[in-house]
C-alpha cells in the first residue's frame, strides 16, 4: 500500500468523535468507526483474488448460503434448507425467500448459478473462492428458490466451502456492470451497502434499512444500532490504538501484545480473541528446491529454532504456541510437540549428515554453496511482532551455520517472489473452515496455480500416500474415515517436517466498552458489525 501521512488518517476522525466517558443517557451514535491495520484491498468484491481484508468488509455487506454457528455447526443463511443425493454427486439448496439484494433483486436461484459461473470465470481472477467451489460442475435452477449443485465428485466439505466470505451471494446485476465497478461496490445483501470508497483513506457503508436475514443465532439489527459503518485504514498499530483510546474510534484490529495486555487491565475498553479457523500461522519449507527438499536439512532448521521463547518474550501470553498445521479450533488438530522439538546439537549433526560440513563466517557450505534460505515477508500478511519472531528464527538458525535472508516487500512484490518461487521460507496465512484446508494447501494438484495466479501448496509437497489421505478429508462423509484421514494427514506433515507451525492465526479485535453487540462471526472470526450499539 502506497504511503501517505498517519496524521491525515486520525485527525478527520476528530470530527464524528464522541468522549468515551460521556453520559451513559446520551443517545447511541449513529456512525460505528472500525479502524483496521490490514492493507486496504484492491477490490472489495471477494470473488476477486480473495484475501481477508476483504472478508473483513463482505461480512458487512454481503452474506453467504449457510454459516457456522458458535459450536462449529452449520446453520442455514440464505439457505433455509439443504439436502444431497444419495451418491453425493449433487445437492438441492432451498433459499429464504424474504433475501433480497439492496438493488431489490431477489436472492433466488439463477442469483446462486450467477455467483457460482462468476467464481469460476478465470476472467474474474478468483483463488480462494475458486478452489472453494472447483468441484462443482454445474448450478441447475430447479425453481425460483431452489438451486441444485452437480458435482464432480462427492465433496465432504461443500458446507463448509460455501459458508465462507469468499463464497458470499452478491447481485448479478451488480457484477453484469464489469469487475471495475464491482470491485468498487458489490452489491449484497447484508446489514450494510457500500456508499463510498475514499481510496487509502475509508470506505463508508450505510445502513440496509430493509434488511431481514441476520446469520442463524444471530439478533436482527434493533432501532439503536448504528445506521453508518466508516472503515479507516490505519497502517500504524501505535497510531490506531491511540486512536481508540481517544474514543476517535471504536473498533481496532491487529493490536499489539502490549496494546491488548494495556486493553484488558482498561475498563473503558474491551478485548474479543477470536483465532481463524483452517490452518495455523506457520513457516513453510519448500521442499522443492535445495536445501529443503532434503528431509534432513528441514529437520536441521526445525530443531535449531526456538519459537517458545519468542512467543514468550514477544507475545506477551497472547498467543500460544501450535505444533499443528490446523487452527486449534478445529475439532480435529492434532498438537505433534515432539517433531519440533528444540536440539542445536541434532541440528547439527544432521546438517554434517547432509554434507553441509565446511563453513565460510559461520555459514554452512556444500560444493562451494551457502546453505542460503531467502525469506520473503509483507507487512501487509505478517505482524510487527510476527516479524520480531522472524528474526530470532533467523538468528537460532544462523548458529548452526544457515544464512536467512529476510525481505521485507510490499504485498504485490511478495506474491511476486512467491509466484517466481524465489523462497525457501515462507509465511502466508490461508484461512478456510474445516480440515479440508490441509488439501488446499498440500495436495500436488494445489501447486497449480488458480485463475489470480495464486497457488496455495507454498510447501512445493507432492506426494502420492499424502494426496490419497487429502482426497479422503475432501471427500468421504463418514465423520470417523474423515477424522482418522485428516489425523494421519497431521501426522505425515509433521513427520515430514514441511513445515514450522508457530501458532494460531490471530484475530485480535478491541473495542470501546460501550458498544454493544459487538460480536466475531464464527465462519472465520471476522466481526459482524449488522447489530452493534455504538455508545
């Protein structure tokens, strides 16, 4: 994101502030002010590329078939009713049918087809949406509220695909107008619709005075909550914090360890953790190019890095430690301690096993090469103190003799060096319910790259016993195979050392004490703003 001033983002806040010690009698506000430190999207249609950011701002304004409720279950949404055939091979969804979009369309059955074509559409550039989506073959408009998916092949995780941000319904009439301006204002319909989009500054969304399908479990907006939604883009965390400790603001995201410790101990303000589901926050060793398409190289890296102490000393308690590639909010991650266990000497002795026995200034060498591993970061994907962790990992692992390369690039730079494959290391979060996740990221047809050019499996892992044990999560409903396949899955990766799990990916929020109704939407933890009382 192109820089500019931090001070031309807080002080015209001044003007729609309110003293957050103010009289409880007051009336309720009628503009809620979110201040997010995530980089601003380029399009807030989440059909296009798909990144959290944007279902950050989706979840405001658009809504998907089905959702997941606090308890991991799923609960209709736009559709009421759902139901599979026999074989698996298709799935009849009934939709609700008070939904209508804020352009007065109905939510009905060629809306789905609609969506469902434009995903697929290689034009529109999707990849999480797309592989959300990419069993399904067609959308059969059985009736105005009745629309029938046809499978490619029986898809365990359908549910959870569809409830996902990336996936959210949004007005064919809206996305007919051409991705420029969808990209500039999808049409939904959800509590809120977009009125204005002042690039590297806000995006202002307005109350949908209309609106009548709130998520299952969720209240319906009441007459007080807050008819104006201004989402600020506020790079800096100290910036943004101050911000809300003012009361300029009234939501934050990504705050700081410190900030959130400082939050709690504060009683004018309130702190909701919300993890993400799908995968944990983790390293990637791409095991497709040397030195980590040797297993014991990959070993060596992983016993030299302490990841404990650093979260210790730079999280605060504020995130703790995984030794999983799954969320630990999914049901069935499993914690495998002992494969990331910290050992310098075995580290090293592995490294003398792999050849990498002569040094130049404390750096392995090989035939003359440096044991280098280049390690592209973005500001934009990875935390201040995420980054701080970053280079304490460099530096345990420069004592057994590897030269990290860390890079600090912005966004489009970063998914450059990832699309050229200039890295060993590698952190990018994916988010997606469920431990289907675990084939999105490591099956061999995930390192073919989606329409947007994007491709998830950043491990390079091609491996046949591993793809049958994926194909099995993705595709078996009995629960028991399922879970014994994703546990097997789990165990094989970390046996494989592919990657370097760090912990839960984090959905911090804080916000002003007198909000209320302030809660995180269970599908992936973003905020569901439709029923917020400001103050």
């Amino acid at each position: 994101m192109a820089g500019f001033a931090l001070a031309s983002l807080v002080l015209p806040l001044s003007a729609c502030a309110t003293d957050s010690g103010s009289d409880e009698s007051a009336e309720p506000r009628d503009t809620l002010v979110y201040a997010t430190g995530d980089a601003e999207p380029d399009c807030l249609d989440p059909h296009v590329g798909g990144n959290f950011p944007q279902a950050l701002l989706a979840t405001q304004v658009l809504e998907s078939l089905v959702a997941l409720n606090d308890a991991g279950e799923i609960v209709p949404w736009l559709a009421t009713a759902w139901e599979p055939a026999d074989d698996g091979l298709s799935w009849d969804f009934t939709l609700d049918e008070s939904a209508v979009f804020t352009d007065g369309t109905p939510v009905d059955a060629a809306a789905v087809k609609a969506n469902i074509e434009h995903l697929q559409d290689p034009d529109t550039g999707s990849s999480t949406g797309y592989l959300a989506v990419q069993q399904i073959e067609e959308v059969e408009v059985v009736g105005p509220t009745v629309a029938r998916f046809h499978l490619s092949r029986p898809d365990a995780a359908l549910l959870e695909s569809l409830a996902q941000p990336w996936v959210a319904i949004q007005s064919p009439a809206g996305i007919e107008r051409g991705q420029e301006e969808n990209c500039l204002s999808p049409i939904g319909s959800g509590p809120f619709r977009v009125a204005e989009w002042v690039k590297q500054d806000r995006i202002v969304l307005e109350r949908n005075t209309d609106y009548a399908t709130a998520p299952d479990g969720f209240e319906p907006p009441s007459a007080d909550a807050a008819q104006r939604l201004e989402w600020r883009f506020i790079p800096d965390a100290t910036t943004r914090f101050a911000a809300l400790e003012s009361g300029e603001v009234d939501v934050i995201d990504n705050p700081l360890p410190e900030q959130i410790t400082s939050a709690e101990a504060d009683d004018a303000l309130a702190h909701v953790d919300a993890p993400r589901p799908g995968a944990s926050n983790r390293i990637e060793l791409n095991t497709g190019q040397a030195p980590f398409d040797d297993q014991r190289v990959r070993e060596a890296f992983i016993a030299a890095t302490d990841v404990n102490a650093g979260l210790e000393t730079l999280f605060e308690g504020t995130a703790p430690r995984s030794t999983s590639a799954l969320s630990s909010v999914e049901p069935l991650a499993v914690q495998s301690p002992d494969a990331y266990a910290v050992d310098p000497g075995r580290a090293a002795e592995l490294l003398d096993e792999a050849g990498w026995t002569e040094r130049d200034d404390g750096i392995r060498l090989k035939d003359g090469e440096r044991l280098t591993a280049r390690f592209p970061v973005t500001g934009a994907q990875s935390t201040q103190a995420e980054q701080a962790l970053f280079e304490q990992i460099q530096a345990a692992a420069r004592e057994v003799g590897f030269d990290v390369q860390i890079t600090l690039l912005d966004l489009a730079s970063w998914y450059g060096a990832l699309g050229a494959l200039e890295y060993e290391l590698v952190s990018a979060p994916y988010t997606k319910i469920g431990p289907d996740v675990l084939r999105f990221l490591y099956h061999s047809d995930a390192t073919v790259p989606a329409p947007s050019g994007y491709f998830a499996n950043h491990a390079l892992v091609q491996d046949p016993e591993l793809d049958a044990l994926l194909e099995v999560i993705g595709e078996e409903s009995d629960p028991e195979v399922r879970g014994d396949a994703a546990r097997e899955a789990q165990e094989w990766i970390a046996e494989a050392r592919i990657i370097l799990p760090i912990y839960d990916q984090q959905n911090h929020f804080l916000h002003r004490a007198d909000l209320e109704g302030f809660r995180a939407l269970p599908t992936v933890n973003t905020p569901w703003l439709g029923n917020v009382v400001a103050g």
